[in-house]
C-alpha cells in the first residue's frame, strides 16, 4: 500500500487511482466486513478514535448523487477521492486512537460497488428481509 508519513509520525493513504474508502457506523461495519470476507472479498476496516465509525478500504469507484442521498440515512460517506485517509500506525494502535480492525491483505480490493451494494444489503433490518422472502 502506497502511504506516506506526514507530519513524522502520521501515516496516511491518498486516494483516488485504485484506492477508495467508505466510512459508517461501527455497528453496520461489523456486518460489512463479515459479508465480505464470507464472500472472500476482505476490505481492510480501520476504527477511528472512539471506535464508532469505521473506514473500509476498497478499489476506486464513482456514485451518482441520488446513490449519495440513499446512503445519508444509514450514516455512511463515500470520501471523496483526492481526500486522505489517516491509516493505524504502532503508536496510534498502542494509545486506541486509529486502530485495524481488519487488517489489508495481498488480496485485491472489494469494488466500491460490491462495497456499498453489501452495505446497503447489510442495512436493511432483518425483519424486512424475511417478509420479502415467499
């Protein structure tokens, strides 16, 4: 992975190019991450300090902006893609700040699309799930 170090002791990614990253909720990422990597598609996932959202790593995409719309309800972002996004480093892992969650692999990157197709499916409450279901 092509990161930098800034400001000497922070190290972050620049997307665009073949990165790209989505941010949500902690709570619908522990779901994400799980889908994808059932599917073999692992994204890697880093929690931000606190731990209530988290940032999944995934190949370039593009969203129109009615896609952008849908997802401001569930509380997910698709960062823009001349955006940084600050990865874990030993010392921020150490003090809990930025920290893996699912660290990145030799794998290749989900798509953006099957990224957020997965969120998306991942967020829909399971009791709809089942009454669409014959």
């Amino acid at each position: 992975m092509p990161a930098q170090l800034v400001d000497g002791d922070r190290i972050v990614l620049q997307l665009g190019g073949v990165f790209g990253a989505v941010t949500m909720p902690a709570g619908l990422d522990r779901k994400v991450v799980a889908s994808l990597r059932i599917r073999a598609m692992p994204a890697p996932a880093l929690a931000h300090p606190g731990g209530q959202r988290w940032t999944l790593l995934s190949g370039p995409g593009a969203v129109t902006l009615d896609e952008l719309a849908a997802l401001v309800p569930l509380g997910v972002s698709v960062v823009g893609e001349t955006a940084v996004v600050v990865l874990p480093s030993p010392e921020t892992e150490a003090l809990n700040l930025w920290h893996w969650v699912q660290q990145p692999t030799q794998a290749d990157l989900p798509s953006q699309a099957a990224l957020l197709a997965t969120t998306r499916a991942m967020a829909v409450p399971a009791s709809r799930t089942r009454s669409a279901q014959p």
